[in-house]
C-alpha cells in the first residue's frame, strides 16, 4: 500500500470524506473537483485507490491540498473490504463514502450534516439524486422515475418514522447519497459476504441502529450511468428499473 500524506491538519476535520476509486482517472479527477469546491471546507479527503493507479497518485498531488490524503491499494482489495478500511481511516465527526464516477452539488456536505448537528440522535442523512450519463448530462424523466420507483418522490423531509418501509423500498440511496454520524453503526459489522451489495447492508445496519435516520428531499448528488457502471441508460430508457444484483444504478 502507497500513501501521500497530508500536511498541516493540526485538527480532526468536521468530516471525513472517503472516495472509493478503481481505474477511472477521468472521472476521478472531476469527482474531487466537486469535492473540493463544497461549501463546507472542513473536511479530509481520503482517496482509497484499489487499482493503486500512478495517474491517480500524481492527479492528487497536482491538486495540491492538504486535506487530501492518497492511499494506494496493493495489491488491491474487494469493494467492501476497500470501503470499509477507509471509513475506518476516517478522522471526521461524520463520514462520506463517496464514488469515484459521481459528482455532489456543492451545498452537498453543509446541507446533510445539518440535522446531525442540530440533533445528537440523528445518525444517518440521506438525499434524492439525479441520473446523469458518461457527460454528466442529466434525464430528467429518469431522475424522476428514480425516485418515484424508491419511494423517495413522496417522502417528506425529516426522520423516518417507518424504516422497515424505506428500508424495503430502498429509498436510502447510494453510498455518495449520504453522510453518517461516526460511531453510528460498527463497521466491523459491514462484513465480507455481503459483497457489492454493502450499500445495502449499510442501510439496514442504519435502520436498526439506535439513531435516527433523517431524509432531506433536494437531489444534492449526481449519480453517473455509463459503460463502466452496473446499469446503462438503455436499462432505464427500456423501463427496467430492477438492479441486476441490487446494483447501486436504480438502487438509488
């Protein structure tokens, strides 16, 4: 495993934000640009890159930041054993688990660690997203049917108060749809078996915690569709909105 370490963060960051990369340098690059342009800026980066890329090494650097800090996988990881050994790594008050290929809105991180820091009991903040193709432009219709299908377009801002509901429709959405309290669920518990459907398994760890979990109904993340993800665009222009194994596509 290589690393670049980060300099002059004398603090713990308000929030953690681990990004899960694998051999997508072009849209890594615009991932963390978005990531860095949030309107909260206390936060550390943590790029946990299972393809232990050169390229994507070099690209943070470039960055020049310090709260970006660069690990490099090797040899590489599963998906949940990455994800889960960086948010384990994470420093922060709260946590991001973020995709390599989506993009947050700016407001993104300000917005759903609101109610964690309004209320101690709140561990889990989730929003609505948009669908966006290998451009980042945006269907509309389908960012509608998403939501519509999840159970998200009904669902008013605040705690849930009926988890088994949203937690069958899985209306808690990708990892990069939300930010959870450290401490909140055991990561330990996010185990091996669950393979790629740990975004799933996450929700239910949440939803059976002994923390609330809130809803905020603003689309604040993109989720890209492309050649390289689980579901294409055409799944969901032909109306198939069944993940092929939970995917993270229609999942959220």
């Amino acid at each position: 495993m290589t690393s670049v370490q980060p300099e002059g963060l004398e603090k713990n960051p308000l929030v953690s934000v681990v990004l899960i990369a694998y051999k997508r340098p072009e849209y890594l690059k615009i991932t963390i640009t978005f990531i860095l342009g949030q309107t909260l800026g206390d936060f550390e980066l943590i790029v946990a890159d299972n393809s232990n890329s050169p390229e994507s090494a070099r690209m943070c650097r470039a960055f020049d930041d310090p709260r970006i800090h660069y690990i490099g996988r090797e040899p590489s990881l599963s998906m949940v054993s990455n994800a889960r050994s960086g948010m384990k790594l994470a420093k922060g008050k709260y946590i991001a688990n973020i995709h390599d290929d989506d993009v947050l809105d700016a407001h993104f991180l300000e917005t759903l660690i609101h109610p964690m820091e309004q209320d101690e009991k709140v561990g889990l903040v989730f929003c609505d997203h948009r669908i966006i193709d290998a451009d980042g432009v945006e269907d509309v219709a389908i960012s509608d049917q998403n939501s519509k299908r999840y159970g998200r377009a009904g669902l008013a801002e605040g705690v849930l108060t009926h988890r088994a509901d949203a937690l069958f429709d899985q209306a808690i959405p990708t990892p990069s749809g939300r930010v959870f309290r450290a401490g909140s669920i055991d990561l330990d518990e996010v185990y091996e078996r669950v393979g790629l459907a740990y975004d799933l398994w996450m929700s239910f760890l949440h939803c059976k915690s002994a923390f609330e979990c809130y809803y905020i109904p603003t689309r604040l993340m993109s989720y890209r569709v492309h050649a390289g993800s689980a579901t294409s665009f055409g799944s969901f222009k032909n109306g198939n909105c069944s993940p092929p194994r939970a995917s993270r596509v229609v999942l959220m």
